[in-house]
C-alpha cells in the first residue's frame, strides 16, 4: 500500500511538472504568435509607406518638372524685362533727340514777355513730371536746368527774333507735342515693367512652394528609415524568441524532470526539496545564496554537490529564457 501511495505521488508530481511545461511552452508559443502578429502589422505599415514613398516619388518628379517650367518662364520675363528696358533706353535716346533738336530751334526763336511767361509756366509743368519720375530719369533733370540757361540766353536775344514768333511758336507746338507722346511711351513702359515685376514675384511665390514640397518628401523619406529600422528590431526579437523556444523545447523534452533537473547535480530528490521549499524556477533558485541551498537540500559534507555552480547555471538559464 506504501509503494502505491508512493508511486501516486510520483505520478502527480510528474503530471503536475508535465502540466508546467505544457503552461510554460504555450506562453512562449503565444509570446511567438504575438511577435509573429507585430511583424505583419510592420511589414503592412512598410508596404503603406512604399505606396506613400512612390506616390511622393511621382509628386517630386511632377515638381520638379514645374520647377524646370518655373524657371523656363522666369528666364522668359527676365527676357521680357530687358526687351522692356532697351525700349526704355530707346525712348530715352528719343527724347534726347528731341531735346537736342530743341535746342536748335531756340536759336532761332523770338520770343516776347508773354511767351516767356509760357514757357516759364512749361518748365514748372516739366520739373513736376521729372519729380514724379523715378531714378532712369535723373539725367532729364539735368537737362531741363540746361533749358533754364538757355531761356536766360533768349532773353537776351528776344528783341532781334520778332520776325520769327509765328514759325518758332509752331516749332515749340512740335516739340510739345512729341514730349507728351515721349512721356506716354514712358509711362506704357512703366507699367509693362510693373506687370513684368508682378509675374517675376508670382513665379518666386511658385518656386518657395516647390521647395516646402521637396522638404515635405524629405521628412517622408525620414520616417520610412525609422520604419524600416522597426521592422529589422521586429525580425530580431522574433528569432530570438524562437531560439529560445527551441532552446526550451530541447531542454525540457524529458517527461519525467522539472526546470531545476535541466542543471547538472540537480536530481529528482534535490529537485523535490526544493519545490517544496517553493523553488520552482530557474530564477528563484538563482536568487538564493549558497548557504540557503545546502540548508534546504540537506546537504552532508560527504556528498560531491557543487551548490555554487548550481547557481551559476541557474543565472544562465534564466538569463537565456529572459532574452
């Protein structure tokens, strides 16, 4: 009756361990399930990203290519504006023309104090559209101080040109006239180079928008190495959860031995002295202490057991099943 009893309580200690492996290989299973799980959900989150990574692809070459007809059109109204600014240097060599010519018609005018008086009130008329004028027309400045000195000259000679009045009153008409058609040139150039201007900035607002575009596909860029690092960390753990599953399997194939008998010395008998005193584990056994573990298997000076590395094998084991 003695020996059955016994051999009960053999059969339920080795069910008992059997049922601790079953336990513990299904947590690993389900902790390579998991891991298994974590690396579909990387790789789907790489295969979106490639989607985003060739869709910003086709973006920047689309970009770019407005960028090349950015700069197309710029060099275009960079065109434009000097065309612009030779047709203002042209105007300007025409009104210097008509300036010269005036002054070879003063020479022959005879002028009284009345037409003096009118052509004062044209050169105050003259010097107000100079002061509107911007900086290209600076030298006209100096030419109409140039016309000053010379109505002082025709002060002195308007007693001699009496005969000429009608003729020279005719002439200065002309010359009025193609001052005013100079002016309207000027002020049609004026405004084609402000148009000029105005599609130049809008072409400069396009190219900063094209560059906020590159930066964006820069920082996508970014994120999919961040991603790519993920998914090879993923791949990492899940091998070594599976050596260590292995590692276990191997380890713990025997059906008739708990965790403590896979440590060299450690026997059925040991083995049971310390699950009783509640060591079950290989870290819990690695926690006690040399002292603790001889107590606890009552160990006789006699007996050959190396405690120490016991525990030594233990920190290993639970080192391994830990990674």
């Amino acid at each position: 009756m003695t020996v059955e009893l016994v051999l009960a309580v053999i059969v339920g200690l080795v069910i008992g361990v059997l049922i601790a492996l079953y336990i513990d290989s299904q947590t690993l299973v389900r902790r390579v399930q998991e891991a298994s799980s974590e690396k579909q959900t990387a790789q789907a989150a790489l295969q979106k990203v490639q989607i985003q990574h060739q869709a910003l692809v086709q973006k920047m070459q689309s970009a770019e290519a407005d960028l090349k007809t950015a700069v197309a059109e710029r060099t275009e109204l960079e065109e434009m504006i000097a065309r612009q600014l030779a047709e203002i240097e042209a105007s300007r060599e025409q009104l210097q023309t008509s300036i010269q010519t005036n002054e070879a018609l003063k020479e022959n005018i005879q002028e009284t104090q009345a037409r003096l008086e009118e052509l004062e009130a044209l050169r105050f008329m003259a010097e107000e559209k100079l002061a509107t004028a911007d900086a290209e027309n600076q030298r006209l400045t100096g030419e109409g101080q140039l016309m000053e000195a010379e109505i002082a000259l025709l002060e002195q000679k308007i007693d001699g040109l009496t005969a000429e009045q009608e003729q020279a009153q005719q002439q200065l008409a002309a010359v009025e006239a193609r001052f005013a058609a100079v002016d309207a040139e000027k002020d049609t150039a004026l405004v084609q180079l402000q148009q000029a201007e105005l599609a130049n900035a809008e072409q400069m607002v396009k190219i900063e928008t094209l560059q906020e575009r590159l930066s964006e596909i820069e920082k996508l860029r970014q994120e999919l190495t961040v991603t790519n690092e993920k998914l090879q960390t993923s791949d990492a753990h899940l091998s070594r959860l599976q050596d260590t599953m292995d590692d276990v399997k191997t380890k713990m194939h025997y059906s008739g031995k708990n965790q403590l008998q896979l440590i060299r010395g450690i026997g059925p008998a040991y083995a049971r002295r310390l699950n009783e005193f509640g060591i079950q584990t290989f870290a819990e056994l690695a926690e006690c202490n040399a002292e603790q573990v001889a107590s606890i298997i009552k160990k006789k000076n006699w007996q050959a057991a190396n405690i120490q590395d016991w525990l030594e094998e233990a920190k290993a084991l639970a080192a391994t099943l830990e990674d």
